[in-house]
C-alpha cells in the first residue's frame, strides 16, 4: 500500500480527481499504480459515458470485506462502489497476478483480467442502471434473461446479475475471436443495445 509520504499525496490527488467526475472517492490505503490505474481508466470511460459518471456519487473502501464480499475486489449498489480493502490493498505484482490467473481460471473473459477491466466491470453497473431505465422493465428483463443465458463466465455463473458488467468489460477488454459463443454473444448484445440507445 501507499504508505510512503509521495505515495500517500498521489493517492490522495488521485481521489481528487474522482471528484472532477463528481464522485467521492477514499482511495487510502491503494498502491498508487492501482489507484492512478483505477482512477486514469475512469476518467476515460467518465468522456465516454458522461451520463454514467453523474450517477456514480461514491468510490469507498469496505475495510472488512463485509458489504462487498471477501472474495470480491469491489462491489455496486445504488451509485456506491466499495473496494475491498484486503484485495486492492495487495501490491500490484500480487494484485496483477491474482486478477490473471482469475481470468484463465474463466471467472473473466479473455482480455478482462486486469486492474482497467476491473474499473469498466465497476462503471459497466452504472451504465447498466441507465439502459434498464431506458428500456423499460419488459426490454430490460428480456435482455437480462438472454444475458444470463449466454453464461458468459464462470463468475456470472455463480452471480448471474453480474452478466451484464462482465460482458460490458468484454465490450471494452476482450477480442472477440478469443470469446466462448456465449460470452461473443453476450458482448454483442451489450455492445448493440449501447449502440440502440446512444451510448
């Protein structure tokens, strides 16, 4: 972790510049490389989906493990997103290598194994929250059963409403040709109802 003064500031900087996104943002506690990461990937994806990014009100640490999970390194719920202290807490060679052998484990797509994806995971429920509203609850659970149909990784498996976060990522992380039918498919649904919808 950043324990070191320079380490500490950047930390602290980085959850500044949450704050131009319009979130409150505790990154204390993060190596710098995985919050500057985190923090450099959503401010991208905040000019790519600008909508998004004013939903999202907080970036918080679960200290216990307890709201998000132990096994989780982050969680979603209503505009919130708590990190895991334990998790993302690790130093990044740790980290990395935990989120790559996750994903050829198949609990992530290819491509979705990394510290970038992990923060589109977490952005992808926020956009998720937006299309279920502009579809409507019929569209939006149709689409929902289709996704959890495509059992588009070991981890929407076990959590089947985290099917379209894990496909948003895909979007986003993964190529195509290296996807199962399932997740491909899961990818183009996602990416096409983005498309539909002018996002």
């Amino acid at each position: 972790a950043a324990t070191d003064p320079e380490g500490l500031e950047q930390v602290i900087a980085d959850g500044k510049r949450m704050l131009e996104l319009g979130v409150d943002a505790d990154l204390r506690g993060m190596p710098r490389q995985t919050a500057r990461d985190l923090v450099d990937r959503w401010t991208e994806l905040g000019r790519r989906y600008p909508e998004a990014a004013k939903r999202w009100k907080s970036l918080q640490p679960d200290r216990r493990g307890l709201r998000v999970g132990a096994q989780n390194y982050m969680g979603y719920s209503d505009g919130e997103v708590l990190w895991n202290f334990q998790l993302m807490s690790l130093d990044r060679e740790t980290l990395d290598a935990d989120l790559l052998r996750s994903e050829k484990q198949g609990m992530h797509p290819p491509g979705c194994g990394s510290v970038r994806a992990l923060a589109t995971h977490e952005l992808g429920h926020v956009v998720e929250d937006m299309v279920a509203e502009r579809l409507g609850k019929r569209q939006w659970n149709a689409l929902k059963r289709a996704l959890v149909g495509c059992r588009v990784s070991g981890y929407t498996q076990r959590r089947p409403d985290e099917s379209f976060a894990v496909a948003f990522a895909a979007v986003h992380h993964s190529d195509a040709e290296k996807l199962s039918s399932g997740a491909r498919r899961a990818r183009d649904m996602v990416e096409g109802v983005l498309q539909r919808l002018g996002m």
